[in-house]
C-alpha cells in the first residue's frame, strides 16, 4: 500500500521539477501508480484530481517538450497553495 499525499507534498513534488531535482517520469509514474492502485483510497479530491494531472506529466506535446509546461506547474502549486490555507481556515 502507498502513503497518501497531501496538497503539500504534491507541491513539493511539483517545485522539485520546476528546480530540476526530480524528474517528470519520476513523479508521473509515481502519481499513476498511486491512482491505478485499487487498494489506496485517495479521500480528497483535490490531491485525486492533482495526481491524475501529475500522472500525465511526462507526456510530449507537438509544439513544446512536454503536454504541461513550468508555467503550469506553478500555477498548479498557487492553486493547491490556495487550497490548502482553505483547508487549513475551516
């Protein structure tokens, strides 16, 4: 069974790219893994829907090297970021 991420870790995981210290193959076959794993239930839907995407990270594009660009990577971090002091208000 795989640990479950949190918002944080998926942004982590997300400024780790960005800095060029992990991999896009790396962290897209680790998010699959984690969303084609029957026996992990993933209880938040926004980390769910955030590691479909990451899952699909290493995927080319025909005008640019990848599907996801840094650009969107870092909105995908101010988007999580905002989730999570949501989260952390309720």
């Amino acid at each position: 069974m795989n640990a479950i991420p949190n918002r944080q870790d998926l942004i982590l995981k997300l400024e780790g790219i960005i800095n060029n210290t992990i991999s896009r193959c790396t962290i897209a076959e680790w998010a699959f893994n984690l969303v084609d794993d029957d026996t992990t239930y993933i209880e938040d839907t926004v980390v769910l829907d955030y590691l479909i995407l990451l899952g699909a990270l290493d995927l080319p594009s025909t005008d640019q090297d990848y599907l996801y660009t840094n650009d969107d990577l870092k909105e995908w971090i101010n988007q999580l970021s905002k989730n999570q002091r949501n989260i952390n208000l309720n």
